[in-house]
C-alpha cells in the first residue's frame, strides 16, 4: 500500500501517461496501489474461464483493483481517504470561508478562470467536504462521489446518491451553452438533496459567472490561486528542508512556478521528490529530471533507442518500457519473444553460460534504470520509449501488435503485477496516440491470437477495455468504439463477452453508459455473451436500488427481441435473490411499475411469476418495503385482465417448506387480496368496451 503520507490530493482523475499532462495533482508513482473505495470488489471468487479456474486474488479481480484503483479513488473517494490525501493541501484564500455555506445550503458553485485547464477545483471541493467532515457527529462524514457520465441528467444523480458529496466539473466546457443547461439541472436536484443527506459542488467556468449568481445568489466562490511557492513547498516536504530552499530560488524553477496553479506547482514537487528518491540528491541533477519530464522524455527516449542499437539491446529496453516494475524473469521473457517476433536471428548459447536475468538488465545503463526494480529513474521515460518507438518506427508497428498478443502467455503463472504492468502500458501508449484505437485493437487481438483463451489473456483484456473506457484522455471516444462494438455483433463472443465483463467494472459516474452497452450486448445469442452480461449486470446494481436497476431493464424488453428480454429478467431475478447486491430501499414507484408491466406483457407466465416471487422475497426482507412492493405490483397489473391472471398465476400457494415459504405464502395472499378488490372494476371496464 502507498505511503499515504507520499499521496497529493489530485484533481483529476489520474492519466496513465502522467508525464504528458503537467497540470494536475497527480501521483508520479501511479502504479502504487491505493484505496479504491467501494467500487471494487473486495470479496473473492472463483471464475472459471475455458476449463481454467483462477482466483480473483491473483488474476482478474486483483487486477482490476491493482490497475484502476486510482481511477476509482477519483470516482468515489470516502472520507477518510479524503484526510489523508489534504494533508498538504493549502486552501486559497477565501474557500474556507465557504464551508458554512455549502453546508447550511448544500449546494455551491466554484468559478474556474477560462483561460486556465485546471486550477485545483476538484481538490477546493474535496477540501471544503473534509471541512463539513471535520465538524460532523461520528459516523456521518460524507463521501466525495463524482458524476462525470455525459448521458447523465442530474436529476438521475438524486435517485442514485445518499448520504454523499456530489462533484460536477463542467470547467471544461467553457463558454458552452450546456452549462447553462447544467445550471438548470443543478437547481433542479436542489430540493432533494437535504432529503438525500447530500450537498452538491459544481466547478464551471467563470464565463458563466452572471449566470450562475443569478441562479445560485450567495453560494457561488471565484477560486483564486494559492501562491505557486507556498503548494510547491508544503508538497515537498519528504525533501530535505536546504535542497527546497535551492530549489525555490533556483531561476529555472522559478520560471516553472511563475503564475502556475496548484496542479502545476504540485506536480513539479512530486517531480522533485521522485528524482530525490531515485538518488539524485544534487540540485541541477533534480531540476534536470523536471525539465525531461515536463518534455516528455522526447530527446532523451530518442538517444537511448539510437544507443541500444543492437538488436538484443533494444528488445530489452522495449520489453523493460512496456513491463516496467514487472519480474526481471518476465521482462527478459518478453525481450526473447520480442526478438522471435521481429525474426532476429539469434545464437544459440547453452544454459550453463547463460547470465540471470537480473544481470541482463543491468547490461542497460545504470543511470537509466533500477535493475532490481526493473523501473526505469525518471518518471514516465517508459511510456515515452514506447510511444516513440511506436510513432517514429513504423515499420516496428505489425511486430509490435504481434509481440504484443504474445505477452500475456508469458505472464500466466507468474506474478499478478505482471498483467497490471502490461495492461497499463498498453492504455498509456493508446493514450499517447490520442485515441481508444490502439486499446481496442489490441483487445481484439488478445481474444483471437489463439484457440485456447486462458485466464491471462482474457484478464489482460478485460483490463484493457476497463482501464480505456474509463481513461481521462481516450476514455469518451473508447466508449464510442464500444458502444458500436456492442451494437453491433460483428465480433467475436470472445470479445463480446469480455467487453461485457469490463463494462461490469465501469464505475458509478459512467453507470448510464454501461448500461446501455449491456442492453446490446444482451442479444446475445451466444450464451458466453449473455452469461457474461448478467453477472455485469449484478455487479453495477450494487450502486442501485431496486427501482434504478429495473429502470434501466425495462428499455431491454421489446416484441422482437425476446432473448434480450429473458436476459433482463434472469439478471433482475439474480439481483434481488442475492442478500446485498442492492440496496434496501425500493426506489421510484414509477420506474418499478414500468418494469413490471412490461415483464408481464412479454415474458412467459412462468418466468414473471419466477419474477415476482423473487420481488416478494427481497421485500420479506425488509419490512418497510412489503406494502411498496405489493403496490408496485398492482398498479402495474392495473385493469388488465392479462397482467391480473399473470399476478394470481404467480401468487399461487407454495407447496415446500412452510418453515421457508410460509411468511412468502402471507405476502401471496396480500397480493391476492387486493386483486380481488380491482377484480369487479375490471369487469366492469369489460363490459363497457362490449
């Protein structure tokens, strides 16, 4: 786990290639893991995948945790992680005089200068919600919970939302005229937010500044910046108190924090303290790390690929930069199927004279690399080596694909970092190129390159496809190429299925956009595929109630597609059979009713009373929710004769264990009860139609 106290706040979700975007409050060591809050899956299981069973500890769920824990700390970050991170942070002036305001209000807007990316609006937000914490009675601190979904109105966050902070970061939209639109919206969920227990923090840019203090009069702030100085020096503080001292008075790094922002001047701080703990301890040494990363190692990674000019050499440095912090045995693995992927001919040398792999990588230069960690000194220059080797050597680009779709073999049985640092490479060089291309490729590869698809490769693409869809910089148009993927059924249902299965891992900010992925997905025909939809279905309700899960089903049921339909209902059955998947309360009467009518309209009598049956169960176990659920359940049958039988077909008296069905046995006949009360107006509406 990450020294939490080596942990800045960030303001961004973090980006897998860091060293291609300065201005944020990210941690150069993004491979470290940290709390990921309560997106993942912290229980184990057993996953069996083409007759291989593995456990989640060691490949997929793991991994999932290990590669995109951080991004999930941004999604939903608790409270006490929340501490930990603002313990260096330094307010501007006049935010925390805000705090009372959000709190007696719950909601307030941050004015962000237009002309500036990121001016530290997510970590003012955070900061101003660790406030509220501070003085809240034990056991009520608030979560800090981000929407960042495009398809998703504000108002959906109220049904979705309890006992949370909610961020919005429209900031980048500018001078759009959607955050105007967001502005409405946000006056809208106003209302519900004391009842949700909830209070709502929107970032915008000041261009909508007349806007948004006529729509929120008192409760919108203008973020100033906190003196560049004043951020660099509390996020240095692991550094030698005189080596800050030169530092800040150094001219080039003046230069670097003249008129710089918090998520610039924290970001050169961490600069500082990795190139100190990777050794360089002398002043210039520490300023010229800075100056190759603010430069993206460009030149740098350019000199080492013309310097490692044999063959060997440079399959070694390329296999080091795309498993950076893996197994020395891996790399060096991966350097010998780089070589066999390019044809290189190689001499045969017998095992007795062969060197171990540790001294293999230190035949790379030692100023370069950590060969006992296998990480290269300067942060992000393997992610930099690899994109250049991929733009700049075109002709590498077909051997590269190919040596790629070899490495997960090589991965299997060794340790689970090892797919994490694969995987991570891969989505940082996607990064690079700009777009989800290289990361969609690559998966489909993955699911193709061989008949046997064991664990390794269908973890590593799972993780893929997650780490892309959710990526800060290619994250909207991979959700694009997804969205065809799934609408379209021109792939494989190797691919489809583990597309179903990363859409599963989506966070709660992109619920909407996972939801209406499975909703294609779900037509299978395949049953790996509608397997594979079904279990993702059951992990997203664990951010749901009832109500939200079933609003989303009911756009999956129509006349022409009855195996969508069965789909819906199996995954509908399985989430309220399963104690904890979803929560307590029952949600929007209106939604549930929807579902439920049109169930019974196209499902067969024996999956809607298998439906219904399991509704009734889930209420059993919470009393407050048994009358909700009977009501739901009416209404939806209303006065069609159809639904009603469909209704007295499922309530039918159990004949098993009365130990077990017997309080279900009182709910049927609650049920049944209040039918027969409907029943004469039914009639009556039939004869009035003859």
């Amino acid at each position: 786990m990450m020294d939490t106290d080596t942990a800045p706040l960030s303001d961004d979700p973090p980006d897998l290639d860091a060293e291609t975007d300065i201005g944020t409050y990210q941690d150069i060591e993004t491979y470290s893991p940290v709390h990921a809050g309560r997106d993942v899956d912290q229980s184990r299981h057993s996953v069996h995948v083409a007759r291989d069973q593995y456990v989640d500890s060691t490949v997929i769920f793991q991994q999932v945790t290990a590669a995109v824990t951080s991004i999930l700390k941004k999604r939903h970050t608790t409270a006490e992680t929340l501490a930990e991170q603002l313990r260096r942070y330094r307010p501007p002036d006049g935010l925390q005089e805000m705090t009372s305001r959000l709190a007696t209000d719950r909601v307030l807007v941050l004015l962000c200068p237009a002309e500036v990316r990121r001016c530290g609006q997510r970590a003012a937000a955070a900061y101003l919600v660790h406030r509220i914490n501070e003085s809240a009675p034990s056991g009520e601190a608030l979560d800090l919970q981000e929407f960042e979904d495009e398809e998703m109105e504000l108002e959906e966050t109220a049904r979705s939302a309890a006992d949370v902070a909610l961020y919005f970061d429209f900031a980048a939209q500018g001078s759009s005229p959607a955050t105007a639109d967001r502005l409405r919206q946000l006056s809208v969920l106003e209302p519900e937010l004391a009842a949700a227990g909830c209070v709502a923090i929107m970032a915008i840019s000041d261009d909508h500044a007349e806007e948004a203090h006529k729509q929120f009069p008192r409760r919108v702030h203008t973020l100033r910046r906190t003196p560049p100085e004043t951020v660099f020096r509390a996020q240095a503080n692991r550094l030698p108190p005189a080596i800050v001292d030169d530092l800040v008075s150094d001219e080039r790094i003046t230069r670097h924090l003249k008129d710089a922002w918090p998520p610039h001047a924290t970001w050169l701080a961490k600069l500082a303290a990795q190139a100190h703990a990777s050794g360089i301890t002398d002043v210039g040494g520490i300023i010229g790390h800075i100056d190759g990363a603010l430069s993206n190692w460009r030149e740098q990674a350019r000199e080492q690929l013309h310097k490692h000019l044999p063959g060997p050499t440079r399959a070694l440095l390329l296999a080091t930069a795309l498993l950076e912090g893996c197994e020395p045995l891996t790399i060096v693995a991966a350097r010998d199927l780089l070589l066999q992927a390019s044809r290189y001919p190689v001499d045969q040398v017998n095992v007795l004279e062969g060197t171990d792999v540790v001294t293999e990588l230190q035949s790379l230069d030692e100023d370069l690399l950590q060969a006992g960690t296998t990480r290269f000194k300067r942060a992000g220059f393997g992610s930099a080596l690899l994109n250049l080797a991929w733009r700049e050597y075109p002709k590498l680009q077909p051997v590269l694909l190919n040596w790629i779709d070899r490495i997960p073999s090589i991965i299997l049985g060794q340790s689970a970092t090892d797919l994490d640092g694969l995987t991570r490479s891969v989505v940082a060089l996607a990064a690079h190129d700009g777009s989800g291309q290289i990361a969609v490729q690559v998966a489909q590869r993955w699911t193709n390159v061989s008949a046997r698809f064991h664990s390794a490769r269908r973890g590593a693409t799972v993780l893929v496809l997650r780490a892309a869809c959710l990526h800060p910089r290619i994250g909207h148009d991979m959700r694009r190429r997804t969205y065809e993927k799934s609408y379209y059924r021109s792939q494989s249902p190797r691919f489809r299925a583990a597309l179903a299965e990363a859409i599963g891992w989506f966070d709660i900010s992109h619920q909407a956009a996972a939801m209406t992925r499975l909703k294609h997905l779900a037509r299978g025909p395949e049953e790996e595929v509608t397997t594979a939809v079904e279990q993702a279905v059951i992990r997203l309700a664990g951010e749901m109630d009832l109500a939200q899960l079933l609003r989303y089903l009911t756009e999956w049921f129509s006349d022409d597609d009855p195996r969508r339909a069965e789909v819906a209902a199996a995954a509908a059955a399985r989430a309220m059979a399963t104690p904890g998947t979803l929560r307590a309360r029952s949600g929007s009467a209106a939604d549930s009713v929807a579902f439920w009518r049109k169930s019974m309209d196209c499902l067969p009598s024996e999956t809607v009373a298998g439906l219904i049956r399991s509704l009734l169960r889930f209420a059993d176990a919470f009393p407050g929710e048994r009358d909700t659920s009977i009501q739901v359940l009416c209404d939806a049958a209303g006065t069609d004769l159809r639904r009603i039988g469909q209704l007295f077909y499922a309530t039918r008296p159990a004949d098993q264990d009365p130990a077990v069905d017997g309080p279900l046995n009182d709910l049927f006949q609650q049920v049944r009860l209040q039918l027969d009360e409907m029943l004469p107006a039914s009639w009556a509406g039939e004869e009035e139609d003859r």
